[in-house]
C-alpha cells in the first residue's frame, strides 16, 4: 500500500490527525522554545496516542477484511454456522483498543473467533506485550507499584 493509499483510508484519519498534531505542537515549541525534557515528555506521552491509534487503525482495517465463512470447525471439532460480529476490548502497552471480529457458534457451543487465533490474542483482556511489562515490574516492586507504572505509561 502506498502512503497516498494509507492517508485516503479512513481508519487511518485518527493516526494522521493524531500526528499533525504532535507536529503542529513541535512546531510550536520552536517558536517558544521549551527545555528538552518537556519536549521528551510531550513526545513520549503522544507517542503513545498515536501508536493506539495505529493499532486501532490496523485492527479495523483486518475486521473489515474477515470474511464470513460458512462454516468453522473449533478445536473440537464440532462445526459453528452462526455468525454474528462481536467486539471485545483489548489493552495494550499503547492503551486501551477495540477488538472487531466475527464469531461463529452453534447452540449451546462458545463461539469460535477466527481473527483472535490470527492475532494470537489472549483470553483476558491485557495483550501479551502488557503481560509481560507487568511481570517485570512486579519483579522489581509491589503489584500495587506495577499497576501504577503500567497506568501511568499506557495513557
């Protein structure tokens, strides 16, 4: 995809806009000048706004794309016909995310989500990456600290 073809998606429009604000605040700190840690600071805080917002993008972009199936065989084995869209939450290092995707169910059987397995994604709501940051700052502090410090670098 070319970048003439991204800036036209529309589930890119919040990333692009996104970025022509921290530009535009860039821009601003030129005309008054602001010591580099506030810069580094501002960066680092709409850096993450963006990165959720590329995410977000992507993911919207891959449900748009899922096509309906007739029918999905589970790890079981049984079949699933039913087909309905459903949506799930997901928090990530960059924030917090909508998950949008088909699952496919039968009576009396969970649903069986496709695009979850594509993207490896976890039973709970907390991606692997943000798993995995928690542990290590639990391993260095109390949980209460590690929730803190996830808290406060997710947005």
């Amino acid at each position: 995809m070319q970048w003439h073809e991204l800036e036209a998606a529309p589930e890119y429009q919040p990333a692009w806009q996104e970025l022509k604000e921290i530009i535009g605040q860039l821009q601003e700190f030129e005309r008054s000048p602001r010591e580099h840690g506030q810069i580094e600071q501002h960066l680092m805080v709409r850096s993450h706004a963006l990165m959720r917002a590329l995410m977000q993008a992507h993911l919207d972009r891959l449900a748009k794309q899922e096509e309906k199936q007739d029918r999905v065989i589970a790890a079981s084995g049984t079949v699933r016909r039913q087909a309905r869209e459903r949506c799930r939450s997901l928090m990530t290092l960059f924030g917090e995310v909508r998950v949008h995707r088909l699952g496919y169910s039968d009576r009396r059987t969970d649903s069986v989500f496709p695009l979850d397995a594509q993207l490896n994604l976890p039973s709970q709501q907390y991606s692997h990456g943000l798993q995995e940051r928690l542990g290590e700052v639990v391993a260095d502090a109390s949980f209460e600290a590690a929730v803190a410090h996830i808290t406060h670098h997710t947005g």
